[in-house]
C-alpha cells in the first residue's frame, strides 16, 4: 500500500510507504520495505478482461507498478487531490472502473463514492448529498443526466472534473449543459491500465474538447500503417499502438498476435497524432465497412445523423451484401416524442452525405444495445443488422 500522508517512519503500519519515496528510492521492482513477503510490484494486481464490444473477451493481467503509477497519473490530469470526492457508477471489473477511476482516486487520497446501478435520479440524489466534485461518465449518463436536469444542473453544481469516454459534442454538453466544467477526454483500452490518453483539466474548453489528449507520462503512442506497419506522419489516420503502462500479454494466448517486437501494443483502433502530440481517435479498425471497395468510418455517417431533429442515438455498423460486400446499416433511438420516418431521413442523409456514406436501412429501436459495462456492443447490432430486413434505401 502507498499513501502520500504518512511523513514519519513510525507512524506507518507495516507494509505502507509514501508515494514519493516509491518512485524516487526506485522501488517499482522490488518488495515493500518492511516485509518480503508482500507482492512484487512487477507481479499481476488483478486480471480484468476486455468490454467485449467488438470481440470475445481476452483476460488482461495488470501488474502493481503500473496499476498504482498510470492511476497516479490519470489522477493528475483530472486535478484530483484529497478533497475530492469521486462519483462512480461504472463496475469495477472493467478497467474504466478499477484502473482508471479506482486508482486515479486512491493514489490522490480523494473519496470514491460508488453507485452499484445507474439509476438518474439516485445518481443525482448521490452527487448532491455526498457533495461530489469529481464524475466518471459515459455518453449515456450524460444524455440521461441532461435530460433529467434540462437547464437546471444546480443539483449537481459540486461536480468540477472528471474522466468521460465520447465525442467533441458529449464533452461539451457536460462541460457547458451540466457545469462539470474541468471534465477530461480520455483514450485507452483495459490492455495499457485503462486510460494512455488524457486530456488535461485546466486546458481550455476549446481546445479540450478536440480529440483525446496528450499521452499520458512513461506512455509513448505512435501511428502506423495497418498493412505495412511503417510509421506515418503527423495528421495521417493509421492504427494507434502503445508502449509503456502495457500488460505484458493475455492469459491463455502465447501467440502475442496483439504486440509488436519492440514492445507497442497494437490497439486495433484507427486515429492521428496532430501537431501538439494529441491523440484523435477515429474508429475501431474492425468497425469500418468496406461498402463497394471504399472504406466508410461509422463516425462520419453517425455525427451527420445526429444533426437531424427526431434523432436522439445513432450507431452505425455494416452489414454484409452480396453485390456491395457491406452496406451501411443505421440503428436509430428518436428523441422523446419524435417519430422517425426511414424514408425522409435517408434522403436527409443524401443532402449531407457521400453517396457511399448513406445507410442502406435505417432500423429504429427504443435503445441501442450496450455491454454489461455501459460501452455500445457494435458486435449485437451487427449481429441484429445482418438478421433484420427492416426499411431498406436505395
């Protein structure tokens, strides 16, 4: 156990020295002074498996060192000190939960306070009561808290930081309609600690709100070709790999297919670095359809049909076409009281789109299917893509 508060040797119980002193004294690979018998900070801490969204789920070993410095330094992008008070609704056996939100907490001595099930209403009776300054949301507590609130969040106006997973639209909406003021954009995946990309608390909103963050210290991040595997320029959109807080492999797999020889760690994501070293994610290399020959990003397709008033979600996925390969299949969520007609939103998509950007169905459903985390399961609406024959376009 670390702690930051206990200056005098005698005050501590075995077992327990400053952070500080870990890192200057260079004791990430040793034993804790004052017993020999405790782990090795280079043996595993946990094993957490992958969300699931897109792939089976593989088992993650993280190892103490990198689970109690990357938390650290999560913690120090989100600002967070002993007076803060961290609301969570997120499980704890998915990395955003335990090696994000759990060690960015515990090594800044801040409280976390845990919600076992998201419930809005509990969630703002909590944040209100326990005075919370800190928040771990995903785009659906967002909107749920949006609308719950409207333009009234002055039960929740404690909440000044926190860490989020969404878009340039999702960070604004909590910094600007909710008041969370300092909340954070982070990237990452369960396989380097949770988080390898934060955006920085105290940045301006403006710049903030683009993209994904700087890497985080001791990570490095680097953009290659996904079929050469060579490095690529600034700005160019290629697969995102990381080194640094990495888990050493997966339990159960030798193979190590998802690592390169020099030790990065291939995310299977497609992003850029722009010119100030941020990280700007772009999609799941899996989740592009190839319609015609001609790769399309979800993304693109999804952020245009946000824009259109009876739209509340969307996600895209492909679905597979004999002539096409894959067509772009669109599930929609109205927005409360809207109805949406298949037919006048894919010629919307026509004014905005390219022509090979346009969903072939647009299938409208009551929610969009999500994994035991929260995180959106494109593999079930694949799944349900390829097994409907809703509403087709042309």
């Amino acid at each position: 156990m670390l702690d930051d508060g206990l200056d005098s040797p005698d005050a501590r119980p075995r077992g327990v020295i400053p952070y500080p002193d870990w890192v200057t004294q260079g004791l990430a690979d040793g034993p804790v002074p004052g017993d020999e018998g405790l782990e090795s900070a280079a043996a595993a801490a946990v094993v957490l498996y992958t969300s699931g969204s897109t792939a089976r789920p593989k088992a993650v070993p993280l190892l103490h060192h990198g689970m109690i410095e990357n938390g650290f330094n999560i913690g120090g992008r989100l600002g967070l000190t002993e007076q803060d008070r961290v609301w969570l609704s997120s499980p704890l056996f998915w990395s955003f939960g335990c090696a994000n939100a759990l060690m960015a907490t515990f090594t800044h001595g801040a409280t976390l306070v845990l919600q076992e099930q998201f419930d809005v209403t509990a969630a703002i009776d909590v944040i209100e009561r326990e005075a919370c300054t800190a928040a771990y949301l995903l785009p659906t507590l967002i909107y749920a808290l949006h609308e719950k609130l409207g333009s009234d969040s002055s039960r929740i106006r404690s909440l000044r930081t926190g860490a989020m997973i969404g878009s340039a639209d999702d960070l604004l909406m909590a910094a600007q309609d909710l008041g969370i003021e300092g909340i954070c954009n982070v990237y990452g995946a369960t396989e380097v600690y949770g988080n390898c990309c934060v955006t920085p608390h105290d940045m301006a909103l403006e710049h903030r709100s683009h993209g994904q963050g700087p890497p985080l210290p001791g990570v490095t991040v680097r953009i290659v070709d996904p079929e050469t595997r060579t490095p690529l320029s600034t700005g160019d959109v290629g697969e995102i790999e990381v080194t640094g807080y990495v888990t050493p492999g997966y339990l159960g797999d030798h193979a190590r297919t998802s690592f390169t020889a020099d030790g990065y760690y291939k995310t299977g994501d497609l992003g850029y670095l722009d010119d100030h070293g941020w990280i700007h994610f772009a999609a799941r290399a899996s989740d592009i359809i190839k319609t015609s020959g001609i790769n399309v990003a979800p993304a693109d397709v999804e952020e245009f049909l946000v824009t259109h008033d009876s739209v509340d979600q969307v996600a895209v996925v492909g679905a597979t076409d004999r002539l096409k390969g894959e067509i772009v299949v669109a599930f929609v969520v109205p927005r409360p009281g809207a109805t949406i007609d298949a037919d006048a939103l894919i010629t919307y998509c026509r004014t905005g789109l390219a022509s090979y950007k346009v969903p072939a169905r647009i299938i409208v459903v009551d929610e969009l299917a999500k994994t035991d985390t929260g995180k959106l399961s494109r593999r079930a609406l694949r799944d349900s893509a390829e097994n409907t024959t809703t509403k087709k376009g042309t």
